[in-house]
C-alpha cells in the first residue's frame, strides 16, 4: 500500500486541528502549532493522540524536539511512516 505524501499528510494534520480547536481558523502548513494558534499543553498531547491513531504510529519526543509547524509535523510523520 502506498505511503501518503506530504500534502497528503499536511490535509490530514489540519483536519485534526480543526477538531482540536475551540474556534475555526486558517491553517497551512506554515503555521506554527503553539505561537500561530496558541494550543496549550495539554492540548497539544491530545492533539498528537488523535495524531498516532489517525497514522497508527508512535511519536517519541525526542522527534518533535524541532517541531514548530504543521510542515513540521508532517514532516515527521512522513518519515515515521516510511520505517
């Protein structure tokens, strides 16, 4: 089965965004996860909860160390994809 692509991915981050969200915003893959929409913590590990079980993967923190955007984050799960 073939591995999405990056914007693949990018569209399937956002739209988990959207549902994380207590407000409708504009998002791409510019925009910054924390400084753009303001998540707090805990709803950046809910976020990357629904993140996991939409990809069935694992994130270790260590991967999100560089983490800023929703680029990023894409960026990561790509590559966790691809192991």
């Amino acid at each position: 089965m073939a591995k999405p692509d990056h914007h693949t991915i990018v569209a399937a981050l956002i739209e988990l965004l959207h549902k994380t969200l207590d407000q409708p915003r504009e998002i791409g893959p510019d925009t910054a996860l924390i400084a753009d929409l303001g998540l707090e913590s805990i709803q950046v590990i809910e976020y990357l909860c629904e993140v996991e079980d939409r990809f069935d993967l694992a994130i270790d923190e260590d991967k999100l160390a560089d983490v800023r955007t929703v680029g990023d984050l894409a960026e990561v799960v790509r590559a966790l994809l691809r192991n």
